[in-house]
C-alpha cells in the first residue's frame, strides 16, 4: 500500500516567487524544483566561463586548492583593477565606491545576511538564477509593500558605483562551482538552524515536508554550529550546483566553521538533526 505522502501532488513554485528569464542556462521554475534536488544538472552562467576561459584553464594546472585560491584571487584583483580604482575609471575624492568588492561583499553576508550586502547578493541571485527574494528584514510578500521597498532600496545603494560587483560574483559562484566539481560528490549534507517552525514557508508537512527556501541562505556542514542558531536543526540534501560559496573556499578570508551559502527554491527536509 502506498503511503499519502508518495500520492499527494508534487509542490511546484508558487507563482509569483520567481522570474520567466535569468541569466543561466536553466530557467528558475526547473532548478528552484525538488526535480532538481533529486536530480540536479550542471549550472553555467551565460558566457562566463567563455570570457575568462584563460583563468580556468590557468586553474587546470594547478594543483593544491590553496594554490587555485590565490590564483583566483590574483586573477581578479588584476582583471577588475581592483588595486588600482584610476584604472577602472574612479576620480580621485569621487562618489564611486571601488572598496566595494567580492570580498567585502562575503564579509558583510557572513557578518549579516539581512545587511547592504546581504540585499546586493540577494538581487546577484534574483538577476542570474531568476529566484525572488522571500526575506530581507522581514517577509516579502508584497511587491508593493515596505519591506521590498526597502529591499530595493538596500540593493541600489549597494550596487550604485560599483566596479562590475556582479561581474565579480559570477566569477565567484564559477570558481566554487570548478572547485566542487572536482570531487565526485552530487550533493551535500547540510544544515540549518530554525527557531519558529511556522515562520518557514511550508507547501507540504507531514512524513515528507517540503520548504520553500529564501532566494540565498546560509547553511552549515557542522550540526552543532547550525544549533546556535536555532533550536531545531533542519537536515537538507542539497545538490552542489546550488551552493553560491563556502567558507573554506576561500582560507583566511571568512570566518566560521563549515558555513555554506546556498541558492534556494523548493527542498525536501530529510529529517531534524535535533
């Protein structure tokens, strides 16, 4: 006898949660799916590896990940002048903000996801994947209400003067996706703290829940480090396309232990951890 939870329909992405277009080879209502947590597919951002093919082919000949970590690094501050803001085209006593880099970026998601920069990622993924915002200060439900706006508001003060943030964060998303590659796993075991149950957004309960995600989220590879924030732990099989970036990625940059941040849509919860 099948169980209910084998009969009941599939959840899908509610409407309104995601866009018709995006900037990577597979629309947002096919990877923000639990298909796609099952069986995920390889993730490209449009022409990214094309235009910097010389970087990853650099990569390829390096051996240590360490190794591939300073080259990327290198790579970028030389590719985006980031050492050098006249080069980029910044006037000396300006209003552009050239300190605004991938790296300060990270650092303010680590510090605060619900930060300026937390607001400037969030839009990254709603541009390049097509996957809406469903918290930044507070639900978002309401296209028209104040939490978007401010939102909003949040992500054009982040973004305004820029040196090509997004550009950059392509190239950090690719760098961890060449990275993860390299191993043989499909998904990862990951966790995340929860405080008030209700306050997730559930589209199935029972034996099998179903969640949907946060556009961007912040997960742990360490239960007992995702138990500091909250008092439940969620435990969630997430395929390795879907992680933006992971704190050992890059050494001596972030801070934490075994963070990950992960691109969202719909995920079946494996069970509580606690």
């Amino acid at each position: 006898m099948r169980r209910a939870a084998d009969t009941a329909p599939i959840p899908t992405l509610p409407r309104g949660t995601c866009l018709p277009i995006n900037r990577c080879n597979l629309p947002a209502r096919i990877l923000g799916g639990l298909a796609f947590q099952r069986q995920p597919a390889p993730l490209a951002l449009d022409g990214v590896t094309t235009l910097h093919a010389d970087l990853f082919a650099r990569l390829d000949r390096i051996e240590t990940a360490a190794d591939r970590a300073r080259q990327f690094r290198d790579y970028l501050t030389v590719h985006f002048t980031l050492e050098d803001p006249a080069a980029a085209g910044y006037a000396k006593g300006g209003r552009g903000r050239p300190k605004a880099t991938w790296e300060r970026i990270l650092r303010g998601w680590f510090f605060d996801t619900d930060s300026r920069e937390g607001a400037v990622l969030k839009a990254w993924v709603e541009s390049r994947f097509g996957l809406l915002p469903r918290y930044h200060g507070g639900p978002i439900r309401d296209f028209s209400g104040d939490t978007y706006r401010a939102y909003l508001e949040a992500r054009a003060r982040g973004l305004y003067n820029t040196n090509a943030l997004e550009a950059q964060l392509d190239l950090v998303y690719s760098y961890c996706q060449y990275e993860l590659q390299r191993g043989e796993q499909t998904h990862l075991q990951l966790y995340r703290g929860v405080n008030r149950l209700e306050q997730l957004e559930w589209l199935r309960e029972g034996d099998e829940p179903v969640v949907l995600l946060n556009n961007l989220n912040s997960f742990s590879s360490d239960p007992e480090r995702a138990s500091e924030f909250g008092d439940r732990v969620a435990r969630i099989r997430v395929p390795v396309e879907k992680v933006f970036c992971y704190q050992r990625l890059f050494p001596g940059l972030l801070e934490g232990e075994g963070e990950q941040m992960v691109i969202g849509g719909l995920y079946r919860v494996e069970g509580w951890a606690y």
